[in-house]
C-alpha cells in the first residue's frame, strides 16, 4: 500500500518506502542494539524467507511501509509501518528510529 502523500509533522515527515532504502532499513533492524526492540533477526539469522519480505517490502498489498526522514534535509532516521485492523477503521502501527537519533522525541512525533 502506497501513501497518497507524505505525512508531514514539525521536525520529520513519513513518506512511502523506496528500494534505495533497504539498505539504512536493514542496517538498522537487523543491528544487535536497534533490533533489541525489535522482532527482527540479527544478521547471522536471516533466511531465505525472510529476505524475500525485504527484497518485496514495496509490493505490500497488506499495509503500508515508511521512512521517517527529518523535514528539511531529508535525512533518514527511522522507518513506520501501518496495517489496517479487520474494522477497517485502525491501524495496527510499529516504528524504529535508528540508535543514532534515540531520545530525541522522534518515536512520539512519527
């Protein structure tokens, strides 16, 4: 699923997942310290199922996948994810900002 247009807050903006960002998603997820909070594997654990859900994660019929950059210079901090509930009306919603910009107040902004 694609946004129609980015979601724009004061310091940083979510906008749709693009391939040249799986990369800095990866990096990120699947980093010991980052991925502590996360239902990733690290590294050494990742199969081959599991890349096939990186290398399609722009294709997702499913729900949506996003960046979280900061606004003005485009930097990439984090990523979010937003699945629709069964009522239609919600979203189940994750986020990950990289360890970098930690204790910062992105999560609750994103």
């Amino acid at each position: 699923m694609k946004l129609e247009q980015r979601i724009q807050g004061k310091r940083i903006c979510l906008r749709n997942y693009k391939e040249s960002d799986l990369t800095f998603l990866t990096d990120m997820w699947l980093d010991e310290e980052n991925g502590k909070y996360l239902s990733d594997p690290t590294n050494e654990y990742v199969d081959r199922i599991y890349q096939k859900a990186l290398d399609t994660l722009g294709e997702s019929a499913y729900g949506y996948y996003l960046v979280i950059e900061l606004t003005g210079t485009g930097e990439r901090i984090g990523s979010a994810s937003m699945f629709p509930n069964e009522d239609g009306q919600s979203f189940d919603v994750g986020y990950c900002i990289h360890k970098s910009c930690w204790k910062r107040g992105y999560g609750s902004e994103a």
